[in-house]
C-alpha cells in the first residue's frame, strides 16, 4: 500500500485534530499514527489506497471545525504496513 508522511502546521494542537483524523483514517480503512511534536504541529504516517490517501490528505488540508491549518507537508515514503490507526503520545 502506497504511504505518505504528513506534516500539519497552524492551530492543529488543542482543537481535537488527532482524535478528528483517526475517525477519518478509520473511516477511510487507513492504517498509521498520528501524534502531536513539540513545536506545536501535528505529524502522521498513513498507509493505504491512493484514492483513500488522498481522501484523507485532502481532509487534513482542513481539520476539524475549530482547526486552522496553515499547511501539509507531504512525502511519499516507502511502503509501511499497520495493524490499525493510533494516536501516539
């Protein structure tokens, strides 16, 4: 399954965007993680369909209602595999 690291930068901490994004990948039958970094963005790495993928990636690009996504980073990496989709801490 292709895979995609991905880099959200703006208001994406303390407004609910992890929690958003795994329904989302749950949603879309995406497997990876999510997880907060310490400068203040919200990074992820998501495997799946290419269609589902940009599915998501698309989503990304606006959060959840109280988000204001400044941008996405994007990078195609090699093919990762996944159990599931988790909020890493």
């Amino acid at each position: 399954m292709p895979t995609v690291h991905l880099i959200i930068t703006g208001r994406v901490q303390g407004v609910s965007y992890r929690f958003a994004a795994k329904e989302m990948a749950i949603s879309l039958s995406l497997t990876g993680w999510i997880k907060n970094t310490a400068e203040g963005h919200v990074e992820a790495t998501v495997s799946g369909p290419e269609s589902a993928l940009q599915q998501f990636i698309d989503w990304c690009r606006q959060g959840p209602r109280l988000a204001a996504v400044s941008d996405v980073v994007i990078q195609h990496i090699p093919e990762k595999s996944f159990d599931d989709f988790s909020i890493r801490r």
